[in-house]
C-alpha cells in the first residue's frame, strides 16, 4: 500500500497538469524512487476510475560502474600515455598498473605509444605523439549529460562492446484524470458487514467494484519431486528394473515339490495374458512379456487374494450374477525382516463384496463397523496403491504401547481389467479387503511385540494371565455378519 501522503501529492500534480504527465517525471520532480510512485498509481487504480495510467516504455543509455569511473578519471589508454616520461617506462611496470593492460592495448591500436623489445634495459615503453585526444571519455560525457542523442549508433555499440555504457529500458505510466477524479480520497468499502446492514450505513458508503476480470487464486495442483521424475525416466529406466525386482526369488518363498501348476482355464489365462501384456478392458497393461512359466511357478502365498480370485471366477461362470459376500481367514507368508510389528507368517482376513454400485463409501463403512466391534476404535485410512485395486487404501490404527499408528489391514476397489477377463459383468463393482489378524490383537491386548504372541518366544505366563477369550475363524465370522453395511446384499458368507 502506497504512502498516503504521496498519494495526494500525486493527485495533486495530476490535477494542475496540462493534458497529463510520466510518472518518471513526477519521481524526479519529488525527488523520490520511481517505485514509490508506481505504488501510488496501483492504490488510486484499486479506489476506481480515479485516474487513468497508460504503461509505456522508454529506453535511454547509462553508464556502467566502468564508465562512470572513466568519465572521471580518464579512458585506460589515456591514462597509459599520461603515465609514461620522456625517457619511458617498463614494459612489467607498466603492467602492473590496474589499467595497464587494457590501457596498453588500446594505446597502441591507437598509436599513441611504441614498444622498444631490443631496449638494454629490456622492452620498454616510448611515447610517439606529444598530445592526444581522450574520445572515450568526451563520448561518456556526453551521455552522463543526457545528450546521448548526438552520439552516433556505431560509437555507442563500440562503448556497449567495451562495457562503459548499457541501454536501459524504462517502463512508466502516463497519468491523466479519470471519470471520477478527486483530491480527496474516499476509502471504498471492500466487505458489506451484518452491522452495516443492521443500522442502514450501507446505504451512505462507497464499496469497491468487484472485478469480474481478475485472474482466480491458481488452484492446488500436483508437483512432481525430482525423485518422483526419476522412476518415470525412460532412460534411467529404474521402473524396468524395479519390475524386474519385484519377480525375484528371493522375495517370497517358492515351493520346490510341486514346483508348477498346470490346472489352468485357458480361456481365462489367454485374456489375462492379453491384458497384461497387450492391455484390454480400458487399460494399457503392464507393456511385458507374460510368461506362462512366470505363472505356473508354486509359492507359498504371500497374501490371499489369490482365493477371493478364484471365487470371483467361479462365481462369473455361473449363469445369472448374483450380489455376494465372501470371507476367508488363513495364513500367508512373506520373507520379512522379523521386527515388534513384521513376521515371516501371520493371518490374514480376506474379504471381498461383489454387487452394483458399491463405492469407497460402502469399503470404509464395513471396515469401521468390523474394528468397532472388535473395540478399535482409533483408525485412520491412507490412500495406497495396489496393482489390483483402484482407488486403494490402507488401514492403520493407534497402538497404546508402541505409541504408534500400525498398519492393520489394506483394501480397495477391484479394478475392471481384473474382473471383466473373469466374465463378470460390466457394472460389477467389488470392494474387497485384507486384514491382518496377530495386529488388531496386539493393539486390543496391548501387546507390544508380536513376537510374543506368535513363534517361538510366546510368552505363556501372559496366556495364563489373561481372561478366557476366543478370537478365531466363528469368532471373525459373527463380526463380519453384524457388518453387513450394504442392505441390499443377503447372501450367506461363504468360506472358501
């Protein structure tokens, strides 16, 4: 905000002007920087047709830090004649003078000076005219006095070429009296108040005319880290090899007898190959070579997917669709590194709802009834990412004892290129979850380190202390009734 002082200063000058006048004018006639003045027209702008300001622009020639000191001192050869006696000087001594070098150079280009190298005394320096004529610096002068106009174009780029002078361009405003010019300012109103309108005063007060053409506030969008471009970098091509990565052996556990499947509908496993490696179905796929060998390789399953998959399946080869439910508790296996919240293996809850027109809504809603029940209250969901799910979430909830939020559970909505190469039909939404068991027990008993609930490092005294409760599969089973969230679905759960 402009000084308001200034304000009415330049109000007033605007007001005895003949016509209008530069804003660069009225800095220099006040004395103040250019700035300040451009500050007082944007506020008389911001008050309405106060005023009318046309930007224009000038360019004028001044002299750099260099220049201004050779308007003073002299040019550099000009001060290499005036050092040099009658008898001469050293060519090294004359060197060592700040201006020697350059001064030097253009001393003898202009032929003011000799250099004598068969001197005794070693190569020396001689005058070779009596006088001379310091044109650098008369042309500095020249423009230093604001009469640039009557140097040349070509002897101003020579000066521009020596960095002594630079052309500079000015933006001003050209200011005349608008529609509603006054001296006097008004302070518009900006916010129309309950007080305003309680007592009437609106009625009397000017208010600020909205600007319909002003540009909005840019809204938030996405940035990408530099080490979020990375992964992306074709050339780098870290995705290729972290795909690569993710098929290692040495991240699951592979079984070596039997060590392949060979029960496959082939129909299904073309149209999976497909979408994989060629795309379907609204997606582009992965772009890889899907390799039936890749596939028929038995491991010991790291979560279980794998059935909801095969019920899915099942369930697209009946006749007519049907709205179901299905649940399945068991154990998986991950190498891991063992820590107070990782194991090797553990259980996982799978659950999977299929019917039309569920939402995230409907996934996050069984969820929370789920771990209410079992007296967890204290949940947060994260977005994630899964390659079968979209949009995915993960499920965290607080741990007294470790004073943490601990994972307890990932879900999300099965993607089309998943259950449409099943031969479910288009429409078909299926939210599904996994759902660790060891870790909502830990969090419900205050168990700081699974370790001491599973394995080899049970704590038994902790079993005999604890009250008679049983958490198992009929247990898990009558909270998953309870939470039936979507009323439509009246299908009996079905354990796989």
């Amino acid at each position: 905000m402009a000084d308001a002082g200034l304000v009415e200063t330049l109000l007033r000058c605007v007001e005895k002007a003949d016509g209008g006048l530069d804003s660069q004018d009225v800095a220099t006639s006040l004395g103040v920087d250019h700035q300040a003045i451009v500050g007082a027209v944007k506020s008389l702008q911001a008050l309405g047709d106060v005023i009318s300001a046309e930007q224009r622009s000038s360019k004028h020639w001044e002299l750099t830090g260099e220049g201004c000191e050779i308007a003073e001192q002299g040019s550099h050869e000009a001060r290499v004649f005036s050092s040099i006696p009658d008898e001469g000087m050293p060519q090294g001594q004359l060197m060592k003078l700040a201006f020697g070098k350059v001064g030097f150079s253009k001393a003898m280009s202009n032929k003011w000076i000799r250099l004598d190298k068969g001197h005794e005394g070693g190569p020396r320096v001689f005058r070779t005219v009596e006088n001379i004529e310091d044109s650098v610096r008369d042309k500095l002068l020249v423009v230093q006095k604001g009469q640039s106009s009557q140097l040349e174009e070509k002897e101003k780029s020579e000066l521009k070429k020596r960095k002594l002078l630079s052309e500079v361009t000015v933006k001003s405003y050209w200011i005349t009296k608008g529609s509603l010019f006054s001296t006097t300012i008004t302070k518009q109103e900006t916010e129309l108040t309950p007080e305003m309108i309680a007592s009437g005063s609106w009625k009397e007060k000017k208010f600020k005319p909205y600007n319909f053409e002003a540009m909005g506030v840019a809204p938030d969008c996405g940035h990408l880290h530099p080490l979020m471009k990375v992964p992306a970098n074709p050339v780098l091509s870290v995705k290729q090899i972290m795909m690569l990565q993710a098929r290692d052996q040495h991240d699951t556990f592979f079984l070596s007898d039997p060590a392949q499947a060979h029960e496959f509908p082939l129909d299904y496993l073309e149209r999976v190959r497909k979408v994989h490696s060629e795309g379907g179905f609204g997606s582009q796929g992965y772009k890889y070579d899907w390799k039936i060998e890749e596939a028929q390789k038995n491991i010991l399953r790291t979560h279980t997917t794998a059935v909801s998959a095969r019920m899915l399946y099942k369930l697209a080869q009946k006749e007519k669709f049907t709205p179901v439910k299905y649940f399945s508790i068991d154990r998986v296996f991950r190498n891991e590194t063992l820590d107070a919240t990782h194991l090797a293996e553990f259980h996982q809850i799978e659950g999977v709802v299929a019917d039309y027109g569920l939402t995230l809504g409907d996934l996050m809603g069984i969820l929370h009834q789920f771990f209410t029940k079992l007296g967890i209250t204290k949940l947060r969901f994260k977005p994630a990412y899964n390659p079968y799910t979209e949009p995915s979430m993960e499920v965290f909830s607080y741990h007294e004892g470790l004073k943490k939020w601990v994972e307890v559970g990932n879900s999300g909505v099965f993607r089309p290129e998943m259950l449409l190469p099943m031969g479910l039909p288009e429409g078909v939404t299926v939210i599904a979850w996994g759902l660790s068991l060891e870790r909502p027990t830990m969090i419900k008993y205050g168990i700081n380190n699974i370790r001491e609930l599973v394995g080899h490092k049970v704590n038994l005294q902790m079993v005999y202390d604890s009250p008679v409760c049983r958490l198992d599969a009929s247990h898990i089973r009558t909270h998953f009734l309870l939470c039936n969230h979507v009323d439509s679905l009246n299908n009996p759960i079905i354990n796989p």
